[in-house]
C-alpha cells in the first residue's frame, strides 16, 4: 500500500508516491471534509450539486495543510489538450486535461471519480505535469502528449518519474467489447490490458494501458507507479462513479508542485 499520511493538523487522507520524492504531491481521499450524502466528506469539486458552504469548508481545510501552493485547473472534457501554466495563471479553467510548469509553488491538480490521475515530474530539469486520463483521454493518448508538453519545457523523458493514482480496476472497468476492440485497433498492445466478460462486454486496464502509453513516450518502465486501490473496490476511501451507479459524486483532488528553494532547504 502507498503510504498513507493521516495529519491531527488536517484530518485529511493522502496518498504519495515515493516515485515523485522530492515534490509537494498527494493524491487525496474522501476521508475529512464536511461534505454529506453522495458527497461524504471531502468533495473539492464546486459543480457536481454539492452545497456551496461545504466545498468552501473542505477547500479552507485543503489550503490549511498547504498553505504556501497555488492551485491551477482545468474544465476537464476527457481529450488530450495540455496548458502550460504560470504565476499569471489565476483562476483559469480553460477546456483542457492535463496541465505542465515549470513554476516553484504552482500546484497542477485534476479531479477524478475513477478515471486515472498522473502526476509527473522530472527534478533535474525543474518541470512536472498531470494528467486527468479516463477511457477516451487515455485512447487519445494524452500521456504521451503531457510528456510531450514537458519536454517542450525542458524536461527529458529518461528523467521524468511519474504516478498513476486511485483509479477503476480491471476488477471493475466492464466496458462493450466494441470498445475493448477499439483500444486494440488504434493501440498497439492494448488487446494484452484487456480481458473477456460478459457476452458483449471486456474489463479494461486504465492504469496498465497508461503505463505502456508512458513508457512509449520515453520513461523508464521502473520509473512509473501506481498508487492506491480500486476506486470501486474501494468506494469508501475515494469517489467512485461506477459504485454511485452513475449517479453525480464529490471528486477527489490529486495535485502535485515543485518546492520552493526555501522549501528545498529546509
């Protein structure tokens, strides 16, 4: 299991990579807000129908355990578009699914309820990225364009470690065949992160397919995790919308930034 940080300052669950040591990330959880009902507890997301005074109470919580980050996101639409973020960021939501920077104290973060955040990051050459990667962002292969994205600002890819986080499992990812088969047509090697099901139906592998998508755009295989369970297994730690039945849930916040030379330092 990723290790796992339950703070007394904070009260909130989340998981790390020691892929990304080095960087201020997380992968958050549900566990710790104020949030009720489909939401329960710490929902970050202000337009899925939870009430206004909670998700404001949960995002004062989020930015008392970091206190010194500035947080970048985006209106995801599960493409592959990548923004490059900087200071003059703001409040942008632009239509995108994936962000880079090379800016000290600007967190790149997404949201998910089963589709696979991935965070990156290479040190050496100051640049990190994340990735909101559903079924569609990963068949569009927007790993390889996020990598792209950092390389275009310095990053080399033999030097970037990434981090798949809480996401749907093969356990649990019934998709038509039609689909399984497309993966293989427009993927190659992707009939091997798929399995049969149900007649008409395969399970697929988001986090094994995003590893291979990874690893074609130069990372090194060893230099790529995955954290955390099944997000439908595992409904009660993490936001699922396959366990709601489709039904509007809070999403979790994953989200990482480089360190501040002061922060380095200390």
């Amino acid at each position: 299991m990723p290790p796992l940080d339950q703070s007394p300052a904070s009260a909130l669950a989340v998981a790390v990579s020691p892929r990304l040591a080095g960087t201020v990330h997380g992968f958050m959880g549900r566990a710790g807000g104020v949030s009720v009902g489909r939401y329960a507890t710490f929902n970050l997301a202000r337009w899925v129908g939870d009430a206004s005074p909670a998700v404001a109470k949960n995002w004062r919580r989020w930015r008392a355990a970091y206190p010194r980050l500035t947080l970048a996101t985006v209106a995801q639409v599960h493409g592959a578009t990548i923004h490059r973020v900087g200071r003059d960021w703001n409040d942008r939501r632009p239509e995108g699914d994936g962000m880079v920077t090379a800016e000290a104290g600007v967190a790149l973060g997404v949201f998910t309820a089963d589709c696979a955040p991935i965070l990156l990051a290479d040190l050496a050459h100051g640049v990190i990225g994340a990735l909101h990667a559903g079924w569609r962002g990963t068949l569009a292969n927007i790993a390889g364009a996020g990598v792209r994205a950092m390389i275009e600002i310095g990053a080399r890819p033999e030097s970037i470690r990434a981090a798949i986080g809480p996401a749907i499992g093969q356990c649990c990812f019934e998709v038509d065949a039609e689909l399984a088969d497309r993966f293989a047509r427009e993927i190659d090697g992707a009939a091997s992160c798929a399995r049969p099901g149900r007649p008409g139906k395969a399970y697929l592998d988001l986090g094994a397919l995003n590893q291979m998508l990874l690893a074609r755009a130069g990372l090194e295989p060893q230099a790529i995790d995955e954290v955390g369970p099944c997000t439908r297994c595992a409904h009660d730690r993490y936001f699922s919308r396959r366990a709601a039945s489709g039904a509007s849930t809070g999403l979790q916040l994953s989200f990482i930034a480089l360190r501040a030379s002061t922060d380095r330092a200390s």
